[in-house]
C-alpha cells in the first residue's frame, strides 16, 4: 500500500477559514484533501465543488478532494492543517492522535486560549500528540479574501525550522505571502486576544463613540495584549507584527469581522442570542473574553479592557458605564 503522499496537505475542519486555505494550497499545486465533521456538508461540497454555506462564490481547484472519511484524509498526505475554532481544538486533536502516521506534521490555524485550562494551543499539541514538528498560523486575514485570491500575508511560527520554513513555502505564492516566526507563544497570545478588543470596538462604534474612542481602544488593547504575551514568555517584538497589530487592527475596523459585529449588534440593544443567531458562525471573543480573564488573573496581569468586554458578554454589564469606568481609570505613564 502507496504511503502518504509527502507533498500533499490534509486539511481537517470545514468551515470558512479551513474551505479558504483548502482553496488555496490547491490553487498554488498543491495536492489538498479537505475534511470535515459534517458528512452531509462534505457531500454537498464533493458534489457542487464548492462550500455553499461558507464562500459560495470559491470554487474548488482540481487539486482539493473533499473526504467524508478522516482515517482516508490522513492516510492521503503526510502533513495535517487543523483549521477548528479552539473550543473543539482538544476534541479535533484528540481524533487525530491515534490517526498520525510517525512522521505527520501537524499545523493548525486555531486562535484562543482553551476555556477550561487556560492552556495555549501548542501546550495541547503538545499533551497530546508528543514530540512531533508543529506550527500554528496567524495573521490579519479574512476567509473570504484568501479564497478570492486576494493579496495576503500571515505569519507561520515553529520551533522546528524545516516544518516552518516547508509550511511558509507552500503557502506562499504570487498573492500570498508567509513569514517565518519561532515565537509561538507571542503569535497565540495576539491570536486570542485581539478577538476580544475587537468585540470591545465593535461596542464602541456601535454606541457611537467614535474613531478617537476606537482608535484609543486598539492602542491601549495592543498594551494589554503585549503585557499577557510577555508574562506568558513571548518576545515584545512580536505583537508590531502582523500577528499582533495587523490582526488587532483588521479585526477591529472591517465588518467582515465577527467580533466586531458582535459587539456592534450587543450595542445596538440586540440580544446575544440573537446577535449570535444573526452571525451565523463561531465568535472566538466570546470564548476567548471569559479564557483570558483566567490566565490574566492567574499571572496577575491587568488588562481593564478585556475585563468590561467581559463583563458586558458575560454578565450584561452596561456598555456606556464600562467605558465610563475605563475613563475614570487612575492615570499612569503610556508604557505601563
């Protein structure tokens, strides 16, 4: 029996970010197998070459297969691109373990802490898949656009040089752009943080506050975000780049952003049951808002801004008295 094949990619999980890099490592040549928890999804999408629900305007490539059958998907390519939101990160992994072929990389485009543990997702790489090359994406990028082809750029950050130096070459390409980081600790703490700031601008532009509010709340959300990373052993450079600022500053200013809509609509006086309902996908800042109030609190870093996000998604806190609370706040230098 042929074994996997070294230069072709399993994508696990479906949804719009994962159908999106399916799409484009197909596009650039790659040989990609897409796979997902819906069967009857997958069916669909075998059948119209296409994810109707998520970018029904992306066709497939003739080099993306959609597998119904995750031990087929694994066994097709040697490397495994896990793109699920990070409260199902655990459970996807927990999947894969047995699955793995001994010489399978695994990367991953999940963002947030996990809820229950306050763990990062490379410690639950870790826990559970052992001592095997692993690399996490991440960056300012918006499904809809890598699937249209759009110019792009994120970044792949590894401890293990040839994975992330093979992962930035196979996904760049004529509109797609892949740097190289090894602090991926920086790179996860910006990826679950800068989710809930964006709930907080969508808040702020929804009560009509504006930009020198919105801009202010980005500034100061990037100063929380760099303290957390740096107590958790990120390096502070990280959080200029495009996994840091490019992503707080993308998600907080364009709709196309969940977070922010969320925010928008709660501020609005919609409900969040309904809010959720009308988005229609998984909100990362609402899981992220309740995990980073834990480990903020665990390290004992302050981060006021994250904690009246929380407050108003999980307690229905006021908006306008948060941010007159924020105000009030007791003067300090800009650098603390």
């Amino acid at each position: 029996m042929p074994g996997p094949d070294p230069h072709a990619i399993a994508v696990v999980g479906a949804g719009s970010w994962g159908t999106a890099l399916a799409i484009h490592l197909a596009r650039s040549g790659h040989p990609t197998v897409l796979w997902g928890r819906d069967r009857a999804a997958l069916a669909e999408m075998r059948a119209e070459r296409r994810n109707r629900r998520y970018l029904p305007r992306a066709a497939f490539p003739a080099a993306l297969q959609v597998e119904t059958d995750l031990d087929a998907a694994l066994a097709a390519a040697r490397d495994v691109l896990v793109a699920v939101p990070s409260h199902a990160f655990r459970e996807t992994l927990n999947a894969l373990q047995s699955r793995l072929g001994a010489n399978a990389r695994v990367a991953w485009a999940t963002k947030g802490f996990e809820i229950e543990t306050g763990l990062l997702p490379h410690h639950v790489a870790a826990e559970l898949l052992g001592a095997r090359p692993t690399a996490v994406l991440s960056g300012p990028t918006f499904a809809s656009e890598v699937a249209a082809d759009l110019p792009t750029a994120l970044v792949v950050a590894s401890q293990d040089a040839r994975f992330g130096e093979a992962l930035a070459q196979r996904l760049s390409g004529p509109n797609f752009r892949a740097y190289r980081q090894t602090d991926v600790v920086g790179v996860e703490v910006g990826g679950a943080v800068k989710n809930v700031i964006a709930i907080g601008s969508g808040l702020s532009d929804g009560l009509g506050f504006g930009a020198n509010t919105r801009v202010a709340l980005i500034t100061r959300g990037l100063a929380e975000m760099l303290r957390l990373g740096v107590r958790l052993g990120a390096t502070r450079e990280t959080f200029m780049g495009l996994a840091g600022l490019g992503d707080l500053v993308l998600t907080c200013t364009d709709d196309q952003s969940r977070n922010r809509r969320l925010g928008i609509a709660l501020a609005q006086g919609q409900s969040f049951d309904a809010a959720a309902s009308a988005i229609g996908q998984v909100v990362e800042g609402v899981h992220a808002a309740r995990a980073v109030r834990r480990v903020a609190e665990r390290v004992g870093v302050e981060m006021p801004i994250c904690e009246q996000v929380y407050r108003i998604v999980h307690e229905g806190h006021d908006a306008r008295e948060s941010v007159r609370l924020l105000m009030r706040r007791a003067l300090r230098a800009e650098s603390d």
